[in-house]
C-alpha cells in the first residue's frame, strides 16, 4: 500500500487545532459483562446493536469469557467484521481492549469508522486502524496514510484509543501516541465497526464519545 498524497504528519505539540474531548459519559459503551452468545446483542450504554456483517458464519461472533470474540476460523472467510447498528457519528473517541491470537505479518484486528456502509469490511471506504504483532498502521480503504512499526505481543490485552476531529486522526496504542495524522478524504458521519482479517480478535471495554469540533 503506498501513502496517501493528501494526507501529511502533524506533531502533536504548537497546535492551534486542538483534539478536545466532551467531558460527557460515553454515548456507546459495553463491559460484555454477560453470558456467552453467538447473539452478541445490545450495547449496554447508547442502546447500539452488535451487528455481524458480510459472509460470516453466524458463531464467527460471539460473546465469549466477558469479551466481543471474533474468529476467522469459524466463518467461510479470512475477514470477519462486526457493526453497530443505530450508530453512526464522525468525530469520535474510541478506546478498547485488543486481544489478539495469532502472530504474522499479514494478520489484522483493529476498528474502522466513518464507514460509507454499514457492512463494510477493512478495504471498504472508511478509516481503518489496524493492529498487526510488528506494526500499527491507518488507512482510508485499501490506502494506507501512516504506519509506525512496534511490538505488540500476541496472547496480551493492549489498550487502543483513537481520537477523531474534522481531518486529525490520532492512535494511541497502550497510553502511547503513535499515529498523528490529518487527512482530508472525509470527515463525513460514517459506521463503525470492528473486523479481523486472518486474525481471532478478542475486544473489552469499549467506550466511544462523539465529539464537537474544538475551536482553534
């Protein structure tokens, strides 16, 4: 995947465009703290539906042992994905855990946003925060806009947050800031969904907060 040409780097310091986050609760929360299920059912906070979507085996995902499972082996292809139905937003802050199975260069798990469809996949168009063991890497749709190489250990939970507002789009990957990026494809209102891709993707705690625009 090549780098993007409208995209560029910002630093994160001398900014007059600033990422500030409501200090509201979350609009979309879930613990998972319920039984297991292949009906992963609703959010506990903003009443969203954990939605699987394109050709999943149906116990692709599930709740299992107090988190969102999803697991390629159990569906007839290398991509599961899983949407909340009733939500969409543009500007948002989502942090969860990310629990991961298998090591490899080409395995994914992460979260995507600003999804045009409400069935899309990682090589859709929307923005696509991808973890893989050796890297974390955004893109929008199949192009990518930044990577930074970094370990992250299989069989661990890592904690992901990515903050959105108009065209800035940072990842922090386990309280670190890792990807600060401005891009101007979109920043219209979009899905969002969580996907693997030849990976077993076990996600906790999610919460996400829509944002307002900060003033500069």
């Amino acid at each position: 995947m090549k780098t993007c040409a409208r995209s560029k780097w910002v630093v994160a310091t001398g900014l007059t465009f600033a990422l500030v986050a409501t200090l509201a609760a979350a609009d979309v929360a879930d613990t998972f703290n319920r039984a297991d299920s292949d009906k992963p059912g609703r959010t506990e906070t903003g009443d969203a539906v954990w939605t699987p979507v394109a050709a999943n085996n149906p116990k692709a995902v599930q709740i299992m042992n107090k988190r969102l499972l999803l697991d390629y082996n159990l569906g007839p292809s290398p991509t599961v994905a899983c949407a909340l139905e009733k939500f969409r937003a543009a500007d948002l802050d989502v942090s969860f855990i990310a629990y991961f199975h298998y090591d490899g260069e080409s395995r994914l798990a992460g979260v995507s946003y600003r999804l045009e469809s409400p069935v899309g996949v990682f090589n859709d168009p929307g923005y696509h925060v991808f973890l893989n063991p050796a890297y974390v890497v955004l893109t929008y749709g199949p192009r990518e806009l930044a990577r930074k190489e970094a370990a992250f250990p299989v069989q661990t939970d890592h904690k992901v947050r990515v903050v959105v507002q108009g065209q800035r789009h940072q990842v922090y990957v386990n309280d670190q800031l890792l990807l600060d990026v401005k891009d101007e494809t979109t920043t219209d209102p979009g899905h969002v969904s969580f996907c693997v891709y030849y990976q077993q993707l076990y996600v906790g705690g999610v919460n996400i907060t829509v944002l307002k625009q900060a003033q500069e």
